[in-house]
C-alpha cells in the first residue's frame, strides 16, 4: 500500500516538472527579450538553431534535474518513511478496533456467566453492568485511537515541514540560475552592442 502511495508521489513530481516545463517557450522568449536582434544569435552551422535557446533549454533542463534530485531525495529519504508509519498506525488501530470488538464480545459472555452465578445487587440489572463494561471497552479504544492518531497527525507534520524546507531549497537555486541568466543577458547585450555576430 505505501509502495502504490510512494510511486504516486514520486509521479506527481515528475508530472509536475513536465507540465511546467512544457509551458515556457524558450523561443517566444529570447524573442521578446531581444526582438529581431535575436537573429545575431542563430548557429550558421544549424539552421533554425538558436544559441540563446539551446542556453535556455539547458538551464531549464538543469533546474528539472536539480528539482527532480531534490524530490527523489526527499522522497527516498522521507516520504517512504512517513508513508510507511502512516500504514503503520492504520494497520495497528485495524488491529486494535478487532481486539476491542473480541474483547467485548468475551467479556459480555463473561459477564452473562457471571452474572449468572452471582447474585446482582438491588437496582442493578444485567444490561446496567452489561452497558458499563461496554462503555469501558470502547473508551479504552477511543483513547487508544486518538493516541494513533495523534501519532500519525505529527508525523503528517513533520513531512509537510520538510517538504516546505526543500521548496525553498529549490527557490534558492533557481534564484541563483536566474541571477546567471541576468549575468548572461548582460554580457549577450554587451556582445550586441560591440558588433559581435
């Protein structure tokens, strides 16, 4: 079960960096930036070829690889963890709410058979003390499950935490690829202006 959920994770990170990449259009792009000077940055050699293009394309492709490791990372390192515990905690409290539903079953035996070889005191009927033990079960197992949820709620958390955490990551290094890329925009501008074909 926590394969299937960590396979999905996996695959919306990827559909995601797909999806986003698919949407920019590096050529529309280098056009606005650089109108019909962009002409002065075609490859001869390759016709249709753009040299700004082709450095655009692998500075997006750089960022889907460094965002696609940074997912994979957490994912291995995290997500798979938190995923497995979350299976965990549901299993146990499966488990629990069976043993709960067992234990009930055998003490209201017990206390029919009991009950039935005892003496019940004035004003007590076998559906009062049935109804207490029944109250006492299940509250053991209400406690018990809002202790598992609690459990699987902080580690919700925690992976929600470190998934934010390595966003941030993520904006930091496409910040810096974005301060290349003005460097780069200079220096293109620079060659424009000095004649440089």
């Amino acid at each position: 079960m926590s394969q299937s959920k960590f396979k999905k994770f996996v695959n919306v990170i990827d559909a995601g960096l797909q999806k986003s990449h698919e949407a920019i259009d590096t050529i529309a792009i280098i056009e606005e930036c650089y109108g019909e000077d962009a002409a002065i940055f075609a490859d001869s050699k390759a016709e249709g070829n753009n040299l700004l293009v082709g450095l655009l394309d692998a500075a997006l492709d750089k960022i889907d690889e460094d965002v696609k490791k940074v997912g994979d990372a957490l994912a291995q390192e995290e997500a798979e963890s938190k995923l497995n515990n979350l299976d965990e905690a549901i299993a146990q409290i499966n488990r629990k709410e069976e043993t709960a539903k067992e234990a009930e079953e055998y003490d209201r035996q017990s206390a029919q058979d009991a009950l039935r070889m005892s003496k019940i005191p004035d004003g007590i009927s076998i559906y009062d003390i049935m109804a207490y033990q029944a109250y006492l079960i299940k509250k053991e197992a209400r406690d018990a499950l809002i202790a598992q949820v609690d459990a699987a709620r902080e580690a919700k958390d925690e992976l929600a935490k470190q998934v934010e955490e390595r966003k941030d990551l993520v904006k930091a290094r496409i910040q810096g690829l974005d301060e290349r890329n003005k460097t780069l925009d200079k220096a293109a501008d620079v060659c424009s202006f000095s004649g440089v074909s």
